[in-house]
C-alpha cells in the first residue's frame, strides 16, 4: 500500500527539523521494511502538498508542531485513512489550559494553576519545551502559569487502538499498547528556560505501574487514538504536564529496542486490532537530533 508520512519540521521549521528528520527516518524505514511505498510532501506549501497526495494514498500521518497538528490532520482525513490522532483530540491537546483542566475535573493529577512567586510559565499551545520556562514573572500573552513540580521527568509512549463505526470512530475494547516509560532529560537554563535534551527507553521506575495507569487514564479522558506521549512528573503523585497526541521523539529510542515494526502496529491500532503488548529488548539513549545509543 502507499502511505504518506507529512512530517512538516524538516521543511518548513529549522528549530525542530532535527528532531522531525530522526521521526520522519525511523518510519520510513519501518513501513518500507513492511512493503509499504512512502510518499512524502515536497517543499511546498504544506496543507497544498496534503491535500494533493492524500488522495493518492491508501493511508497517511501527519507529523507537526502540536498548535498546527490539528488543521493538517483535518485535511488528510478528509481524504485518505489517518493513522494518528483524530482532528478533534488534537486541537483539544494543543490547547494545554483546557487539556488540564478536563483531566483535574477526571481525577488525573496536574499542576495546580500558580499564584505568586516560582512557577512554570507555558504558551497555552506550543510544541516541547518551547517557550517553557521557570519564572517569577507574569504571562505574556498567549500563556499561562501553573505550579512547579519539582520531581522525575518521565513519559509514556502508546498507542489507542481504535474502531471505524458508520458515522465516526470509536474506541474498540482493546485498552492502549503500552510500548515503553521513558526517562526525560530535561534541562534548565540559568535563565529558567526549560531544554528537552532527549532520555533513555525503556525505564522501569519503582512507580511505573502507577505512571502507565495515570497515562492510559489520560487517552481514555481525552480520546486519543494512535501514537501518543504523556508526559509526567513523579513527585507525591504522578503529575501529568503534557499530553502529545502525536509521535514523539522516544520512537526513535523505542524503535532500536522493539520487536514490532512500528508502521504495523500503526496500521493494526488505526483498525481497532492492536496487540496488547510490544516486546523491547535492552535499552537505549536518545537526544533530539535521532542519534541512538544501545544500552
């Protein structure tokens, strides 16, 4: 079958092509291996060069900063079957202020929103760690301040399985694949900037049953479907801070340590016919710019 991977950094945004072309490298590999034919926008117009392809595939994802994910996976959808997040979940992710407050309000533990004094300082929607920072300042406009965490960095990588009913898509019984907890670095610059440097996959904390049900718990409140990353801190609970219903840059770890080809489990969830595990073996460390080292 022919599938179109959109990954939108590698053209169109220099600060996080790095990390796109590590994404974009690792999936390619792996539907090939599969004996799927990749298509891959050129460096036109983005949404342009969706909306001419997808029609020309059997499947497709899109790969984008979370603030645009939502508008180019609508146009996908519109014309071939979307391996990822649905458009709807997406835009409801990107916004982070209304994400957390639907988790608080289905007992999934989150900052608690910040007063005065040292707090964590987010763009309502933005991508990583970008415009994150640690501040005693106000909010610009465009973010918001919650509480600061102090604790492990950890995210969990997954997949929702989903099913395709007459008129929409719902979520078969089959509960996420969890396919690693991985171990953030995340690093804070004496200006309070925060600097995701990339981890190490697969982790197995005292907590991580407490960390893999917070996460399931997170994609059933939200509805996420396929590949999905919930970021957290481990502190007297497990804090979710993130929620990225998209691949993440742990693939490219996850994926040198997995059994499973990644595009196969895609396709599988993307029907509602997921396995309920993958198999990893051994452990490697990742940074943003796709290097891996096994462990």
């Amino acid at each position: 079958m022919k599938v179109l991977l959109a990954e939108y950094t590698v053209s169109h945004d220099p600060l996080l092509a790095h990390e796109g072309a590590g994404m974009l490298s690792v999936l390619q590999a792996s539907f090939e291996r599969c004996g799927h034919e990749v298509v891959v926008p050129g460096t036109g117009d983005f949404g342009e060069e969706i909306s001419r392809l997808a029609p020309l595939c059997d499947m497709g994802l899109v790969i984008a900063p979370d603030q645009l994910l939502s508008k180019y996976t609508f146009l996908l959808e519109q014309a071939t079957h979307n391996l990822g997040c649905g458009f709807m979940t997406v835009a409801l992710c990107a916004n982070k202020v209304q994400t957390g407050r639907i988790l608080r309000e289905n007992g999934v533990p989150v900052p608690a929103d910040a007063g005065t004094g040292r707090r964590v300082i987010k763009p309502v929607k933005g991508c990583g760690a970008q415009g994150v920072r640690l501040s005693e300042g106000q909010p610009g406009e465009g973010e918001f301040s919650e509480e600061f965490i102090e604790g492990e960095n950890y995210s969990v990588s997954l997949i929702a399985n989903r099913v395709i009913g007459d008129a929409c898509l719902f979520f078969s019984g089959n509960p996420p694949l969890i396919l690693a907890v991985n171990k953030q670095e995340i690093a804070i610059g004496t200006d309070g900037s925060f600097r995701y440097l990339g981890g190490e996959t697969p982790v197995h904390p005292a907590r991580e049953k407490e960390i893999v049900d917070v996460a399931r718990k997170t994609v059933g409140v939200l509805g996420c479907q396929g590949y999905c990353g919930v970021d957290v801190v481990v502190a007297d609970k497990v804090y979710v801070v993130d929620v990225n219903p998209r691949i993440t840059t742990s693939l490219v770890g996850i994926a040198a340590c997995m059994q499973e080809e990644i595009a196969e489990l895609l396709i599988a969830a993307s029907k509602g016919q997921g396995p309920k595990e993958a198999h990893l073996s051994g452990s490697a460390r990742f940074d943003t710019n796709g290097k891996v080292t096994r462990i």
